[in-house]
C-alpha cells in the first residue's frame, strides 16, 4: 500500500487497543479521543496528510511494488538522496517548530539505519539479518508508526550495578517454540501506545546474554503495558496552549510481563557482541544523529523566531546585551547547519553501497545542541521578563476586561491580544511543564552530554592537528 493518510494512522491506532496506563487508570475506548494523547495524534496525522499531499519531495517508490513510500525510510546511495531526507525531515519539523522529538521520521530513520546494518550481523549466533530485512520492508510498504525502548530503570547505575541479581531490566526468561519470552521493564518509550510497533533493542554495555535482543511486536501485544507519566497536555484554547494542546509526546514505562515475542521478529538474541556491534558499528548512530540535528535545527530557528519576535514587539533591539543574547542563538543555528551540511559533504560509501553521512560532525552537533538548548530556553525567559508572567488567557480578552487588557499590554503597533499570544508561545516552550520537559529532553536527546563529549574525544582523529605542530619541534635550536 502507498503512503498512510492521517486518518488512516487514527484507526489503526484506535483499533490497536494497546494497554496504556494513565493516573492510574487504564485508557478504553478511542485513544485518539484521550485528553492526554488527542493532541499528539491529531498532530502525527497532520505529518501524514502532508506527506501524502506533497508525494514528489516526500516520497520515493518503491522498487518492489511502486508504491510511494515514506521518504525517511530511504536508505540513501547517493549524497543527493542524503540530502533529500534532511529536507523531508525539516519538512516535518517545521510544522511543530521542531517540538516533536519522535515525529515518526526518527524511529523510520533508526529502522533503515538497523535494516542498511545487516552485513555486521553476518555470521553471527543467534542473529537473524534477513528477518530484519524482511520487516523493515514489510514496515515501509505498510507505512507503520514505531517507539522504541532501550533504557534501563536507574534502580541501581552505579559500576558495580552488574554484580547485583537484576529484578527490573527487562530480560529473556525463556526460549520457546513459540518465541522469546521476555519479562522485566524498559523507560522512556516516547509516544508509547499510540504507534502501530514498539522496537527494542539492548544499548552497549549489557552484562548478560539475557539482555542481549533486538525485536520488534505490536504495540497491543499481550502482555505489553505502557505506564504514562502525568501528562503535560493542557486541554484549553490553542491561544492558551500553542504548543502542549498539540505537541505534547507522552513519555511511558514500559511492562513486558511475559511478553511472547514470535521467533519471526526476533533479529538478536543472547549475543551481547552482536547487540552491541549494531548499535556502534552499523549506521544506527550516524544516521539517527543526522535526523536529530537535522530537526534541531529547525527548533533553533523556531527559538529565534520567537526571540526576534519579543525584541521587536516591546522594542528592546537597540540594547547590546539584547542583541548578544539574540546572537547567541544565531551563531548556535549557523553552526548547526554548517555541521549538517558537511556530514554530508563528507559522507562516504561504504562497502555495502550505502552512503553514510560523517559522523564526527553531527557528534559535535547534537553535543552542542545538548548544551545550548537550556540556554537558548533562559534567552527567551530574560528578553520576555515581566511578560513572561503577564499573559492573561483567550478568555480575559473575551471578557468585560478585555478591552483594558488589549490596550494596557499593548505592544509597539501590536495589540495586547497579539502581543500576549506571543508571550505565551514563549512561556509554553520554556515554562510550562511541557516546556520544562523539552528542556531536559533536550539536554539528554542521545544520551548523557558528558559521555557524548567523551566520545568525540575518543573518536577524534587528531593526527592532523599534531602534524601542525610537527615543524615547530623539530627544527634544530639556531647555532
């Protein structure tokens, strides 16, 4: 079948009754009818509906069927189609201002990154390349939504954690005729419950074959729980909320209580070598950071708008300390493009034929943008000020104040009414209990900062730089 309407991903996603759990309660009925998902889902289909009615950019056949096919599946050959993908991906981004961080162009990207990987399990125990193949065929010709879960609960992250009798991480209790049965839980499966598949896989580091897995089931698998967090989805007027009405990514626990996962879509199992090869050395990493940074830097520009726009509507432009403040963020998005870009320039064939953006720059990319997001969040908060704490709601304006209210918080040739949508954008991104999660969502997005520097440091190949200094150590002192 070619690409999903929106509509399409709201039934199927209703029709899926997975278990998912809210304040205690388990959801019935429509989850797109949900107050804490109807946001979200009216917000996926809107990036399938504009998928399908822009077929020629975001789209690519299918050399199987001919179907069109979601472009964020492309597994690129071709520095052009590398490019290509960025332009879909920013595509997608620019209609939430980059908000949505599992917009369902990255869990594709980290499929065809697994699916572009196969050769590194070749030959391997308990690995099974073709039916990864095989799926992420299956998954692209059905145009199906995914979450993914590899964190482990942090009871115990101390270096001597492996010594302990684990009792939470989820793990393989059996091997059956059937399949795998796995039992324990995972974190932060972003989104989960309202995709058609939840994939899991095992990050570096597991101590235990039974830990060692990667697979893929249905989200409404038996067995399968999804345990949400308070949700930050305000249910008001989008005047009041512009972004957590629309954007707000539910983040879940997730329960495998003797979960049956069918031999057919077990890739890995009990082969912690080849769970940890695929993480590192197949085109998970280089291809998921090129979709991140790719949609960072469209939240970037989305924080800029923002900023230029408090500076122009209270006029506070002329200050220095407000046009540094304003700089910062741009010289932030102008690195973050050059980045991107030479990934690109600089990425390579690899023997497989697949070509692989340079992943040394998007390290230093999404670091950077671990780093400077916070900041950029407190940029908004300084310019704003008081405003940020006067922003009366829709019905204050619609109200026997109203009047008052537009003229008292007027702006400079801008109405109170406009100006305070304004600041409200702002306070949604950096002050609600969404906006405190985008934060922190960004400051971890790809893992802790601090071991992501460590890994551009390790990774770095600073010959080149050490040959500079070559000339100035060798020549013979004058005589």
């Amino acid at each position: 079948m070619p690409v999903i309407s929106g509509e399409e991903y709201k039934k199927r996603i209703d029709a899926m009754n997975a278990e998912v759990w809210v304040g205690g309660s388990k959801v019935t009925g429509s989850i797109s009818e949900h107050p804490a998902f109807k946001g979200i889902i009216r917000s996926q289909a809107e990036l399938y509906d504009l998928q399908c009615a822009n077929q020629d950019d975001m789209t690519f056949p299918s050399e199987t069927t001919g179907n069109r096919l979601g472009l964020s599946y492309l597994i690129p050959r071709t520095k052009g189609e590398l490019e290509r993908r960025r332009k879909m991906i920013q595509r997608w981004a620019l209609h939430s201002g980059g908000v949505m961080g599992r917009s369902p162009d990255y869990m594709n990207t980290v499929l065809a990154a697994f699916a572009a990987s196969i050769d590194v399990l070749d030959g391997e125990e308990n690995c099974h390349p073709e039916r990864l193949l095989q799926f992420y065929e299956y998954a692209r010709e059905n145009d199906l939504s995914f979450t993914h879960t590899f964190v482990n609960p942090q009871s115990n992250r101390s270096k001597l954690a492996f010594l302990e009798e684990d009792v939470t991480n989820a793990r393989i209790m059996d091997r059956t005729d059937q399949g795998l049965i796995i039992k324990g839980a995972k974190l932060l499966a972003t989104q989960g419950g309202i995709t058609d598949e939840i994939i899991v896989f095992s990050a570096p580091g597991a101590q235990d074959n039974a830990h060692a897995y990667c697979f893929s089931i249905p989200s409404n698998t038996k067995g399968l729980k999804f345990v949400c967090r308070e949700s930050f989805a305000n249910d008001g007027p989008s005047y009041d909320y512009p972004l957590s009405s629309r954007f707000e990514e539910m983040d879940t626990i997730v329960i495998f209580d003797d979960v049956l996962v069918p031999w057919e879509r077990v890739f890995i199992h009990d082969n912690i070598r080849a769970a940890t090869r695929l993480y590192v050395q197949g085109k998970f990493v280089p291809f998921t950071l090129h979709q991140i940074a790719s949609r960072q830097i469209i939240k970037t520009e989305f924080l800029l708008g923002i900023a230029q726009g408090i500076v122009d509507t209270i006029q506070i432009g002329d200050y220095q300390h407000v046009q540094s403040k304003v700089v910062e963020i741009v010289k932030g998005l102008e690195v973050m493009k050059a980045l991107v870009i030479k990934s690109e320039q600089e990425a390579a064939v690899d023997a497989s034929g697949i070509m692989v953006p340079e992943r040394q720059p998007l390290y230093v990319a999404v670091n950077q943008f671990q780093e400077s997001y916070p900041r950029f969040a407190e940029i908004l908060q300084i310019l704003g000020a008081s405003g940020m704490m006067s922003i009366p709601q829709k019905a204050d304006f619609e109200g026997e104040v109203g009047e008052q209210l537009d003229h008292f918080l007027q702006g400079v040739e801008v109405k109170g009414e406009d100006r305070v949508s304004l600041f409200r954008l702002a306070w949604d991104l950096t002050m609600s209990s969404f906006g405190s999660r985008q934060t922190l969502y960004e400051r971890f997005f790809f893992g802790d900062p601090v071991r992501l520097s460590q890994t551009i440091y390790q990774l770095y190949d600073d010959h080149k730089a050490l040959e500079t200094i070559q000339p100035f150590l060798s020549k013979k002192a004058d005589k």
